[in-house]
C-alpha cells in the first residue's frame, strides 16, 4: 500500500517549509520529509548560529578596543566559549523548534521524519512506506566538502557543521580555505583569542572577488593578528605531537603549519548522492548538482529543484527566492524565473562586505562601455563616528543605459547598504534616481550619491 498526496517535499531548509505552507492553504495534502534537523543549513550549521558567533566575537572586540571609545575594561577580555555556543544554541534551537512546530501545525500538511529515496518519479520510499504524488519537490541542500588530501583520514578535522559545536578555545586553529566560511571562522575565533592562520591554495582570498575587495579583507585580517598563506599547493595532513600539522608548497614560507586544530573550508557538496535521482531519472551535473531550468524545473515532468542543491545560489535567500518562483509560477500562474534574480550575498566578516551585480571581471568580459567610482570609508562620517573606517564604497554602472552594473560596499553597515543599489538595479532605474536622493544624515547610504557623482571611465 502508498500513500498518494498532492505534493511530496523532500527537505526543510529555506524553500520547503514555505512551500508545504502555500501547499497547506491551498487545501491540497502535501507530505514533507526531514531525516535529520528542521530548518536545513541555515538555521541548524549555517547563518544563524555562525552570526550568532560574530555577534560574541565582535563584542569581545569592542570590549578590547574600550580606550579608543573612552571606557576601561579592568583586566584582559575573557571569553567564555561554553557561555558563547550556550547562547548560540539557544538562538538557533529556537529558529529549528519554530520551524518544526509551524509544520506539525498546517492542516493538510504530513510531517514524516527519515530518509527519502526515490523509487520512481512519482514514488518516494521512507521508513518503508511508499509516498506517492504528481509533484516532488527537492530541498536537501548541501554540506561540507572534503578534499582527498592526503592524510586526510587520519587525523580529526573540523568542518563548518562541527566547527558550531565547538565550546572550547582552540590555541591555534589552522583554516584550509580562504573564502567565505573560512574568512567568518578566522576572524571569529582570533577575536575569541585563539592564534589563527588561513591557508587558502589560490593567489589571493576570495578569489570570486575585484582583487582590490580581496586584498583589503587581507589586510583586514592580517591587523587582527591572523596569518595568511596563500598559493598553498599539494596540501596534506599530518599527526604532529598533540597537534596537527597541514603540509603544503608554497612560494613563501615555512612548507609547513602546525596547529592544535584544523578547519576545513573548501566549499560545498549537494546531498544529492543518496536519493535514488537514478530510479527517478533526474539528471545531474559533474559535481552532483540537479540540472534544472529556468523556473527550476528538473529534466522529469513533475519534479522540481530548490537551494543548494540545484546549484543556482547556495544562500538562504536564493533558496527561499527559489520557493517564491516556484510558488508563484505555480499558484498564481506568474511566469517567474531564475535569470531574472540579480546575483547578491554578503561576506560576514567585520565589517561586512555587501556584493551585488557584475564583478570588474565580469564588466570586462562583458565589453561594455562602463563608467565607476570609488570612496574610501574613511571619508564616510558615520564610520569615522564609530571608529570602524576600514574598506571602500565601489559602484559601477553601464555609459549608455545609465543602469547600475554592479557594487561591492566593504564597510561597516555594507551588507545592508548595498540593497538601496540592487533595489534601483530590480527596477532597472538610471543611476540618477540615487544619485539626486536624499539621505539620511548620518549614515553609510547618504554617500551613495556622492559616489555616483564622481564616475570616471571604468579602467
């Protein structure tokens, strides 16, 4: 015997319990399945518990910082990590409690817990039971790669899902990786007070990034105290006394780090290996992602895919833009699409760096004639009040059309900043429209327009 519903969802993360809830209120049974924490990446080994750590971080770097604002600390800035993930937890535990509560509550909806595996394209076998419907919906993100470096089985490791159940303070911690995850932990744990060093195996970090944004985020980290190896080839891991130690080549420096801990930070895997998409016919790519087109349909009628693990994003929020899309196209017979999102996303290092639109490399390649400014944060009144003057405001925008092509906004307050820019690219609005606005004094966004007064041909 199966059970037949309306809609199966396979995950929690960003766009699955969305969906079960449009599901729900529509009056049609939906079944969503989850075979380990509600709530997916984000709430569970992701944004909020990570943000969480920043948040303690840069509170015990404030604390430190206290005579440049006038106070005194008596004695050295302790942190308690038991204190710091307890608090931790208990944000996050509460993110994954509300979203399990919200879906045990719709009518309609069927909470199953286990693990999912196809047996068709229209069947779906969990603890047993056969699950049946004419719309499945993947939503099983992704984790943490692990490279075959060798020597990688044997010594322990830590990833960025192990790394949030840490409540100790490691002497030092050696980060493989130099992009996002890694740069948020590194910082993170030097403000905690533990020694840190970044091997990161390109020529500089962030490597995604303009070369003038990745080399102020070096600089960023290096005054913070963090070391930073960069073109790390033939990396391999090593026992070394009570430690570990990460061997490598390189053009500079010792071919060796040795480290209490290591954490890896080397990008990301879709858990899509284990859910029988052969049986079901659903094809995916190279690296394990599920091909799907512009409205995330995948290549079997009746299926789609949505977050991390299409490929298309790896964010909370274009996971939950990938439900909206589907949602929309589905309910309200909207014709809503991918390519019509503009690409955005922060680095939540401090101070943040906000990102939206085209790269400079990108513009390049691109051809187009552009015009760009750029403004030092120091020149930025609201960052010279709070003491936090590191980074730059950088736009660019198309000669002829007039439309923003893209910013990077790496300073305090940046990664809210930055959506006055995407708000005005959505619309696809001149540039004008911010540059003849009137802002708020004081604040990071009332130099929007002074930047964009002063565009030069893009070099």
């Amino acid at each position: 015997m199966s059970r037949h519903f309306d809609a199966i969802i396979i995950g929690t993360g960003q766009a699955g319990p969305s969906l079960a809830a449009r599901f729900a209120t529509a009056g049609m049974s939906v079944a969503i399945i989850e075979r380990h924490k509600f709530g997916g990446t984000c709430v569970n080994t992701g944004c909020i518990p990570t943000k969480t750590l920043v948040a303690s971080a840069h509170a015990a770097h404030v604390a430190r910082r206290g005579a440049e604002y006038g106070f005194v600390v008596n004695g050295d800035v302790q942190v308690d990590m038991k204190r710091v993930k307890a608090r931790k937890d208990e944000i996050a535990g509460r993110s994954n409690r509300g979203v399990e509560e919200w879906l045990r509550g719709l009518k309609s909806c069927t909470v199953i817990q286990g693990h999912a595996r196809f047996e068709s394209s229209r069947a779906v076998v969990v603890n047993d039971e056969v699950l049946e419907a004419e719309r499945v919906f993947i939503n099983v993100g992704g984790r943490a790669s692990i490279p075959a470096f060798p020597g990688i089985h044997e010594v322990p490791f830590l990833t960025n899902s192990s790394m949030i159940d840490v409540d100790f303070l490691p002497e030092h911690l050696v980060i493989v990786g130099g992009s996002y995850i890694g740069l948020e932990f590194g910082q993170m744990y030097r403000r905690f007070g533990s020694e840190v060093t970044i091997v990161e195996m390109g020529p500089r970090l962030i490597g995604r990034e303009d070369e003038d944004v990745s080399e102020a985020v070096r600089n960023i980290v290096e005054l913070e105290g963090i070391r930073v190896r960069l073109n790390a080839k033939c990396i391999s891991l090593a026992k070394h006394g009570s430690g570990i130690a990460v061997g490598m080549e390189c053009d500079q420096g010792s071919p060796e780090v040795s480290g209490s801990h290591v954490l890896l930070a080397v990008g990301r895997t879709p858990n899509t290996h284990d859910l029988g998409l052969d049986l079901a016919g659903v094809a995916t790519d190279e690296r394990g992602y599920i091909v799907v087109d512009d409205q995330l349909q995948t290549n079997v009628p009746g299926i789609w895919a949505l977050g991390d693990c299409n490929g298309h994003g790896g964010f909370t929020h274009t996971s939950y833009n990938d439900y909206e899309i589907v949602a929309d196209n589905l309910f309200n017979a909207d014709h809503r699409r991918v390519s019509d999102r503009i690409r955005a996303y922060a680095l939540f290092t401090d101070p943040p760096l906000g990102r939206c639109g085209m790269t400079d490399a990108e513009i390049r390649k691109s051809g187009r004639a552009a015009l760009a400014a750029k403004h030092p944060m120091s020149r930025v009144g609201r960052a010279i009040e709070k003491g936090e003057t590191q980074g730059f405001i950088k736009i660019s925008v198309d000669a002829e059309t007039k439309q923003i092509l893209g910013a990077a906004i790496l300073g305090t307050g940046g990664d809210e900043v930055v959506h006055v820019l995407q708000d005005v690219m959505y619309a696809k609005a001149p540039y004008t429209v911010v540059q003849r606005a009137m802002h708020i004094h004081p604040t990071v966004a009332e130099f929007l327009p002074t930047v964009l007064s002063k565009l030069e041909p893009f070099a």
